[in-house]
C-alpha cells in the first residue's frame, strides 16, 4: 500500500495538496532595511540558552520589509501570482553560538499562508499581517531608485499599526546593513501535544541563502516609529540611536539547512 | 539569565507575544456538518501506515463548516474579537489504529493565523481560506433554526471556490453525525531542515474535547459541491452517496492530548 | 434595441451583474450602540446648511457596531454568505431641518463593496474598514445576551485602528438609545466630472426602516476608546460625557427615501 | 457659519476625511492587456442608446490587469503605501458616439476603497475583487521584460475565480493595443431615492488621461479563461478570436472630464 506524499501537510497520493513544495525555493523580492541600536538587554532577553549576545554592538536591530514572488523548482507559483506573491516585515537581531556570530529573526510577518509554513519549516517566529511597501517604478509618482528618492513601509497585525517607516535614499552603498548579513541561528519548536511535558520537538539550526543576486544597495535616511499592542512586543525594541537605512533588489535561493543542535525532552 | 518564553513563538521575556497562549483553549461555535460516501480507496489513500481504513463505512466523509469565538483560559480575546472570532471548514474520514477507530482531518482551511497555529499544535492540516456559512438569527431575512431554514456554505482557497453546500433543515436529530465523532489521530510533521534526512518530527497523536456543551443537533437534506484546483484535492473526495447534514451550535474545551507514536528518524 | 439593464452599474442585457439589486434590502443583524456627548460645536461643523443642530443635546453621537445577513427580495444571497454577511461601525449625530429631528450619518466604514453601493445610493459616507464585534452564543466563553455579560468591538482602516469598546450589560431597557431613532438625513453627492464646475448631485434626502423588527433592548455600560489617523476624523468626535449603551438584535426592511431638496448647480 | 469640505464624502471641516481628494490624481503602473473579438452583439447589448457599436471591428475586447500606486498632488499616499497601491481588472470595448469612437470599461474590479470612489466619479462600474499580476523583477525566478518572458493574470471575485491568463512577451511593439486607445465613453449613473422614479444623476461623460508616459509597449501571446459566476457575465464576452496581448509600464495623470449629455429625469 503506497503512503501519502508531500513536503509538508496535507499529505496525499499525490503529494499535490501541499500547503508547500519541498526546497529549493526562489524569491525574486525588494528589501528595505533599516537598522538602528536598542539597549541590548532587549535582545538578550530574546535568546535562549546556549546562543549569547553579540561581542560587538549587541543592541543592533534591523527592521526590513520586503516584497517577494517566490516559487519552487517548477516555477509555476509564478504564473498564479495569488499563490507566489507575499510580503513581510522582521526584526532581525544577531548572536553569538559557539563563538561565532549568526542573525536571528526575533519577529515576523507575512500575508500568506504559503510563507508562514516555509517559516515553520525554517524557524522564522512567522504571524500574518499587513505589510505594505512603496514600490520603485520607472513612469509616474512612484519613485525611482535615486537620490532623494522616498519610500514609505507599514506594518499592522491584528487591526493595529506596529511599524511604519519613510526611507530617503541618498546614494549607493557597499553592503546592504550588517545586522542580517550572517546565517540564521533558529529555532524550531514543537509543544508536546501532552501538557507539561516540555517540547516535542526544540532544534537549533543554522541556515542562509543558498545562491544570491542583487543589483546595487542603496543607502539612505530613516524615520522609524514602532507601537505598542497587547499581543506584540517589536516596540520593546526601542529606538535609541539610528545606524543606517538600505534599500537592494535581489534574487535569493534557499535550499535547507543544518541542525545545529536538538535539545527536545524524552517524552516516553 | 532568564529564558525567553511562551508557549509557541515568537518567545519573549514576558511570553506574550506568543501567537498561541497555552491551552485549555475554549470555543463557542455553529457546526454545519454533511455526511457522503466516498469511494473508500480515496480514503484510503490518504492515511499513512500504521492507521487503516474504518472497518464499517470505510468510505464515510464529513465535510464540516465551522464559525468559531475562541479564546484561552483568561477570556481576554473574546474582547478584542479579531484575535477571537474565525471560521473554518474542514474534511474528516475515520481510521482505525490498533483496533480501535479514530476521525482523522485529511483536509482543513481557517482564516486566521492563530487558527493555524492551534493546527500545527494539534495535528490539523491547516491552510487559509475563504469560510462563509449562514448564521441563524431572530429576527429579519436569516433563518431561525426550524424545519424549513436553509443554511449556506462557501470554501474558497487562493482565490478559488472549493466547495459550496445548501443545508435545508428537517427536524431535530439524535446526533450530529458519526463520521467527526471519534478521539482524532493526527500526525504532526516537521520535514528536517536537511535536505533527504526525513522527518524532525513525526508523530501520531489523539486528542479530543476535554469537554463539550451544546444545543440539539437538527437535521438536514445537503446540496454539496466540490470543485477541482491546482492544489487541491479536496474534490478527489468524490460525492458518492449522502449519507445526512446537520446543524449544532456547541462549546467545546481542548486541553492537549496523547501521544501515541513517534517515528521520527536519527538525524544524527 | 434592448437597453442594458440594472439597478447599479454595471447595467447588462440581464441585469445581473448589478452590484446591488434594486430595494426592498432586508436585513437581520446585531447592533451594539455607544451613546456619548461631544463638545456640540464638534457635531455642528460636520452640518451642512440648511442643516442646524439639533434642538436639545446637540452634542449626542452614537457609535454603532453592526453584524449583519443582508439580501434582497429573492433572498438568494442568504444561501452565498459571502454576498450577505457583513460588518459595520458608523457614527450619528442629530440634527434639525425645518423645524424636525433627523438623526445622520457623519462616518461609516463597511467591509463589503454591496454595503458601500448601498451606502452611495442611501447617502451614507461609506469606506472600507475591518469591524469585529463580539457574538452572543448560547455555549461556550462567548456570551449569552445577560447581566454581565461583555461585548468588544473594534474599528479599523487603513491599517490603523481607529475606536475599540468594551460593553458590559446590566439589564433589560426600554429603547436602543435616541441618536439614531430619528429618520436619517443624507446627502447624495457627485462632483461634476469637469474640475470647478461643482456638484453634479447634490441631494437632501429622507430614509428610514420600512418595517422593523427586534428583541428586548439591553442596556450597558461602556468603555470606549478612539484613535487619531491621518485621514480619519472620527477621533474629533471627543468622548466629553457617557450617556448609554446598548445591545439589540434586530431585523430591518430598507425600501427607497424621499427627496428633500436637490441643490445640483446647472453643469450647462 | 462655515460649511463641511472635502471632494466626497465624508465632508468635515477640514475636508481631511474624504475618501479621495480632488483630481489630479497621479498613477504609477503595469498593464497587462489582452484583445480579442467576441460576438458583437455581445458587446451592442452593453451599450445604451445613444451609444452605438464601433464601426471597425465592433466586437474587439480588451481585458486589462493593472498593478498600480497612485496618489493626488500632494504625493503623501506613495509614503503610507496602504493608501497608494491597488490592483484591478477590467474590461474593456469601443463604441461610437456622435460619430466618434471611444472606448468604454464595461466591467471593473479593484481591491482598495478609494479605487472605488474614483471609479464612481469616472464612470467605472466598479466592484470589489481579488486581481494578481506576475510582477517584472531584475534578479531571481521573477520574468524580466525580454522575449520569453511569462506572467501570470488572475481575477477573482466573491470567492471565485472569473479569469485567469498567462501572456508570454514575445518582442516590442508599436501599441499596447487599440482598444482601449480612445477617450473613455462612460456613464454616472445614481438611481432616485424614491422608487420608481427612475434615475437622479444619469450623465454620459468623456474623459482620457491628461498626460501620459510609459516604457516600449511589449507584444505576447496569451492563454485567457474566462469563468461563469452567478452575479458576473464577463464570461458572457466569450473568446472568439485572439487579437493580441502587450505589457507596458507607464505613469498617467487623470485630471478631470466632460460632460456630453445628462438625461436624467425630473423628479419633481
């Protein structure tokens, strides 16, 4: 007798009603990133045992936005726009494992189900929201990447405005920040299905961008607001010193990871 | 140095950024429930060994709506409704495992995120959709729950219509139907984060109602609709016979559940 | 020739893709309704000549959240949720025209474009928001229509949240407030298509319930908050003195108004 | 005693809350046009007297995917973007007039409220809708403009999907078609409030960009369903024969049309 097939859930003959496709997955997206420094105890206070903050600058945050299309090997996500385009804004924070030094997603959110189950997979702390993002454009209003150029970003979750954001580009940049420049140290947690018992499942992983294209970063000026709402805590991330706004167009695979370690409970 | 918590992410010192608060997570709700045959192979297909098919009626389906109020133990979402309220439809079939006889979901759609994170916890297959479903009212157009009303549902996915039902009521009825009536044996899957190495986590689990109130069930005559889409499979479940359609206003408690096998493999 | 058909656009051979059918509308829903004084001076600057305030307590607004079922004669959308279900929260204040007490519409916000049709045609000045409202069921945490019992409701738009209210029930009363009693008094406004050439449309008209239908009132006692945005105005609306909530359920019949005065200047 | 303003409603004291200030209104977009001829007295049926069909080819067909920001002079929507972008679907023939040809939209949907009102001002028949476009991307899986190129189209409305077509770029072209080449043809229609009083606002207007920029149309071919639903008959303007398809990125300015006759009847 054959078993159901599938990536992820649900699973059938076919393997066709998965709510995703195994990797690799291919975003084309843009990515405004705007860093700033917060005390650092907020982020400590974010890490669990055994990864450490940062050596150096340990309180830097950045906030990115981004605008995908994303698809499997077919492809043809892309040709269903519905099932390939999302959005999402995180906080990314770094850390220190083992003596070396890893970005961290502290925050997500997405607007589609296809993105919060890739984030499952991946360890991103994914929620839906709504994010929205001013978009270049070559005719009309909308800016073009240049100096002087403006691009607004928002973010609400549950009917409340967390995050909202006005980038001036001023020139071209070297990097694009350096807050989400390392490989990811997730988690991906599981809470025993039996109360009490601890986790089911409770992995470290480390994993980053298995081939990356990008046009030239674009450095600019941030006006940053956070706010408050009973079921977040990104304002806690407060602002105390700006470090720098980028705005990149990129082309990102991802293509798995590795377990760095699995500290789930027996639950026998 | 105090770790961050919560009982699903995102994790923090204060753990109320957590999409899920832990259980017991309570429900007032309106089920819509219709009952078929299906050819019993397309039952069988999708229940991964060990489980297998029912014994009696191996090819009995319930296709369910659902428009819920939910909340955890401290009452508070039910407050600030959009962090409550949420519909969801959803395919059950049973199964047995070690002689025993389970319901099973193969299939389900939700419309908010902590919906789907109640999902990943317990085993359902969650995906976002489009769930409407007529409510009963005193008064004006809608029906009053009476022989003769006739009741709605819709099931879209990706801007897709799924699956559409008229329910007419005829009468008072003993039950809500056999097919969703059984502790549920679900699996809860984690794909490694490295590529070919099988599954984090896969385990088989029951759960069920840690308690249940409602009204008397009422019984209907179905007019159900499925419909093919191009990640679904929900329509593979073809309409062989009708077996009853029901309506049920409950409230419902669940409080985690049992553990009843892990096969997840070494991923050392 | 045949002409195209229909009582909004778009007109077809059919007529049926009329966003909305013509009247009677028939409606069954849930009203929590919010009574408070504002600085009068507040209500008077949203009156347009010849509209005055009202006579006594000319600083009265009511904030009211509606969950509605809506359909037209055939009742056909009853049994398609998705073209009959939807929310709205909406503000009015009372006037006086030519000596009489008419109750208006100075905001609203819907979640459905059939509800912003009808709002065009009945002269209520309807966007797009997000309005939860917390549902009376008989089981489960949610409430029971009772003493003590607590309904949230909130507002939102444009990713902003704009009002949010809990009401906690005391007892049985004797109306559902006074603000909004009297027959309405819209504008139906058009701009000329060509620029300074004023209004093409420019009514006064009446309108109220062609029949009415509804349970017991229940009185409460509200905790109302509103939120400044940047093109929202309701926060003027100043909370300066509660008067009263309420709690209904209700079934209206909407069929056509009366022309008060049409003040269109001549576009020739 | 001043009076409320605002370019719609709601009007206040300010005029800050109207749901669209006054034109010009500046659009930043992508088109994604197909033509084809159906029968033509399938697009004669749409067509009120006076207008009449085209002389040349009366039965061409342009159906247009958009993807736009948008804002009014002062810009300020680009930078809460929630505000600025929408997407929309429509249809589109030509008909002639006096003599001269024109274009006419016969069915519209968008996704934003304040898309909506300017369509009412317009003329546009619109309705709210789901509409995803493949988005052109410099890097990653997402199409460049170059031959070969593939997007994706796909229109949905109350949970069902009304059309969906994939165009491949094939190379530049001289247009980006012709039927929706001509000054727009439209009515403004707003029934009486009274009922059987006909129509209180019944004008044919023209109107057409007033200033117009954009990239090198490209030329494609497209696969194009059209879909049944129960209150839409685009499907109605079934596919006889391909004419062509284009993309072009473009800015336009709106500011304004004229009125070409008003027909609407005395109510007095």
């Amino acid at each position: 007798m054959t078993q159901p097939r599938g990536f992820l859930y649900p699973r059938t003959a076919t393997g066709d009603s998965s709510l995703i496709p195994a990797p690799p997955w291919l975003y084309s997206g843009d990515l405004l990133t705007i860093e700033y420094r917060t005390d650092p105890a907020r982020v400590r206070e974010l890490l669990p045992a055994p990864l450490e903050p940062a050596e150096e600058d340990p309180g830097a945050v950045a906030l990115i936005w981004a605008d995908w299309q994303s698809c499997a090997a077919s492809r043809e996500e892309l040709l269903d726009p519905v099932r390939a385009q999302y959005k999402e804004a995180f906080a990314v924070v770094r850390c220190s494992y083992r003596g070396r030094t890893y970005s961290r997603c502290v925050y997500i959110w997405v607007d589609k189900d296809f993105a919060i189950a890739r984030g499952i997979h991946q360890g991103y702390p994914k929620k839906l929201g709504s994010i929205h993002l001013t978009r270049p454009h070559p005719y009309g209003p909308a800016p073009r990447i240049e100096a002087g150029a403006r691009f607004g970003a928002t973010l609400a979750a549950a009917d409340r405005r967390l995050a909202q954001a006005v980038v001036t580009l001023t020139g071209p940049a070297e990097t694009n920040g350096f807050v989400n420049g390392h490989p990811m140290a997730h988690h991906r947690l599981m809470p025993s299905i039996e109360k009490g018992k601890g986790w089911a499942l409770d992995e470290l992983i480390e994993s980053g961008a298995a081939s990356f294209d990008g046009g030239v970063p674009w450095r600019g000026e941030a006006d940053l607001e956070l706010f408050e709402a009973p079921t977040e805590e990104l304002a806690r991330l407060e602002i105390h010193e700006p470090i720098g706004a980028y705005y990149r167009r990129v082309g990102v695979v991802w293509d798995g990871g590795t377990l760095l370690e699995s500290s789930a409970k027996d639950e026998s």
